[in-house]
C-alpha cells in the first residue's frame, strides 16, 4: 500500500469520524517525516501540536445573569409555580447558542481534517512538478463558507438571547 493511498483513507476516516464527532477532544499530531495527523489516541513518534475539544459547550458566552440558578437547577420563579414565558425562551436561546457552538467547531474540525489535496486535485506541470486544481480551491471554499455560515449562525443566536436579556 503507497502512502498516498494511506493518507487518502486517515482523510477518509478523520472526515467520517468528523460528521458524527463523539463528546472528547482530537488531538493535531506531526510525525518526524512532516505528516499531519488527526487522532483521539497518541500517535507513537508525534508531537502533539494542538487539542480540539470536541464535548459540547456548557458556557455561554458573557456574563451569566445572577437571578438565574446554576446549571442543572430548575428556575426559581415567585410563588414556585412554573418557569415564566422569558425564561423559557432565555433556556431556548441558550440551547440554540450551545448547537451553534457545537455545529462551528464541527465545521471547523471538517475544514482542517480536508486540507489535504484528494487524487484528482493536482495536476502535473511540465517540469515535473504538480499544482492544485481549480476544483481543490472550490472544495476549500466550501468547506470555508461552511465554517463561514456556522459562525453566522453563532453570531445570531448570541444577538437572539442578547435580545432577551
């Protein structure tokens, strides 16, 4: 088996790991020999560049109001009788904040894990050389504007509970 083929089927595996991500963190391995690796487990003569988290996000961003009770505590509200209409779309927007999270850096994880060229990407030069094709730049570009639309999202869902606040 050639080592193209090899890191064609790591980009494969990492891409299908990355679509249904499992809560821990991956870790950016690069071996002596300049490969980049993406792994959950130690990869033996690596180093360890960067760790991805992967688990969900409890945090929020910005301050947490001090009249809500901490995560996991039903909310107080006077009399003890049900969670008023703000709260309850507070909790919404909270959730909606925590997927769009979760949906950015998986975004993100996608984009690096397909950095690499595919086969069909390059293409030879006369002096023996070889160069990116257009539809390389054009998978890049998605997967940007895949990243891109994540944050967008991101960015809305901080607006939509700003707004309750």
């Amino acid at each position: 088996m050639d080592a193209g083929f090899a890191a064609k089927r790591l980009i494969a595996g990492l891409a299908l790991m990355a679509a249904g991500i499992p809560a821990g963190a991956i870790e950016k391995y690069v071996t002596p020999e300049g490969k980049v690796i993406y792994s959950d487990k130690a990869v033996p003569g690596a180093q360890s560049i960067k760790k991805i988290d992967t688990a969900p996000s409890e945090q929020t961003e910005g301050p947490l109001r001090r009249d809500r009770p901490s995560a996991g505590m039903p909310p107080a509200t006077p009399g003890g009788g049900a969670a008023s209409a703000s709260d309850t779309q507070l909790d919404a927007a909270l959730k909606a904040i925590r997927e769009a999270s979760d949906a950015l850096d998986a975004a993100k994880i996608k984009l690096e894990v397909n950095r690499e060229p595919q086969e069909n990407e390059r293409q030879g030069t006369v002096s023996g050389r070889s160069r990116l094709k257009d539809n390389y730049f054009e998978r890049i570009k998605q997967l940007e504007k895949g990243v891109e639309d994540a944050q967008e999202r991101l960015n809305e869902a901080y607006r939509a509970r700003n707004n309750l606040r």
